[in-house]
C-alpha cells in the first residue's frame, strides 16, 4: 500500500498548471526593480549645487539601469520558459525559489557597486548576477529531466536555449578573477560582452532535427 508520504509527493508536490509558481515570480521580480530606485537618494545640497549633486549620482544611475535590465531580461527568459515549462514538481518550485531568493537580494550588491565601484562590490554583483543566470539554466534542466517540457522542445532546441543562458554565466563568472588578479573596472567593463556573444550564440542556431 502505498504510504501517505508517497500520496502527498504524488498528489500534492505535483502538478499540471505553474499559473501561481508565474504569478509569485512576477511579484518578487517587480518588487525587485522597484526596490533598486531606493538606492538613488539626492544627498543634502542647495540650490546653487543641485545640477552638481545630480551628476554626482551618476555611479547610482549606473547601478541602477544595469541592475533594471539584468533583472528585466531574467524576468522575460523566466516568462519565455515557463511557457514551454507545462507543470512543476518539488525541485522545480525549490529551484524557482533559490532564483526569486537572488533576484531579491539583488539591489544590496547594487547599492553597494554604486557606492563602492572596487573589487569585492565587483565581485559581488559578479557572483550574483551568474548565481542569478545558473539557477535559471537549471530551472530549464529540472524541467526537461522530469519531462517537464512541451513536446515541441526538441534536443537542439533544448540546447539552444540553454546555450543563451550560458552566456551570462560564463560572462560574469570569468570576470571575477579578472577583478581580483587584475582590476576592477577591467571586469566591470567586461559584463558588456554578454550582450555580443549573447547575440552570436543566437545567431548559431541548431539545425532542426530530422522528424521536425
């Protein structure tokens, strides 16, 4: 006779819809850009040295626009993927919850890269940002190894996608040690090759299989 524990993990820590798995994610993805405009606070100053306070905000216009678009670009590969992603079980909703856990702690090495644009905020942000891109790259694993996916998720279509998000792993990942046996702004300046290589994986895509 099958045990209540094995009921409960059939019965419950399974299922067809992700709707409220989706629904919490867009939550705690928006909470989170929100949260990043927290940081940009105008520092007391008259009205002869406003146009100069405001410049001198610049590090935090950085940090901010750089962390709104990381977030924002996780937030739509999230959403593309979950609409290949056609139910969930156990591991996936732990997955997609070490994934919101980051997303969420992403304004605190935001604020402090505005502030301190040195090496451990560099890395900090770096590591972040890559934990951030790898639990989505094993969201995506999770799913295809519980047969998660939608039949129309071919093997080179799998790796396609998967490829993409590696990019932002490799990227990120690489620059830390860039920052601390070289500089700082070296790896800082690195983060923008996510973008062309991003696009070359992209553009390399796999040749469709056989039966597609």
């Amino acid at each position: 006779m099958e045990s209540a524990r094995a009921r409960y993990r059939r019965l419950l820590d399974t299922g067809r819809s992700t709707e409220r798995l989706e629904f919490f994610s867009d939550a705690v993805f928006a909470i989170a850009m929100t949260l990043l405009v927290l940081d940009i606070r105008l520092p007391d100053t008259t009205a002869a040295d406003l146009g100069r306070a405001l410049a001198n905000l610049a590090p935090e216009y950085f940090a901010y626009a750089l962390s709104f678009v990381v977030i924002a670009l996780n937030w739509a590969g999230h959403h593309r993927k979950f609409r290949l992603i056609t139910g969930y079980d156990r591991r996936l909703v732990q997955l997609n919850l070490l994934l919101l856990l980051l997303v969420a702690f992403l304004p605190f090495p935001t604020s402090v890269l505005s502030e301190y644009a040195q090496t451990p905020a560099v890395v900090l942000y770096a590591a972040t940002v890559a934990a951030i891109s790898g639990v989505q790259c094993l969201i995506w694993l999770a799913a295809r190894a519980s047969g998660l996916l939608d039949a129309a998720v071919d093997r080179p279509l799998f790796f396609y996608v998967l490829r993409l998000m590696l990019v932002t792993v490799v990227v990120f990942t690489a620059s830390i040690p860039v920052a601390v046996l070289g500089s700082a702004d070296w790896a800082l300046y690195s983060w923008i090759l996510a973008l062309p290589l991003t696009i070359a994986a992209a553009r390399w895509a796999p040749s469709p299989s056989p039966s597609g």
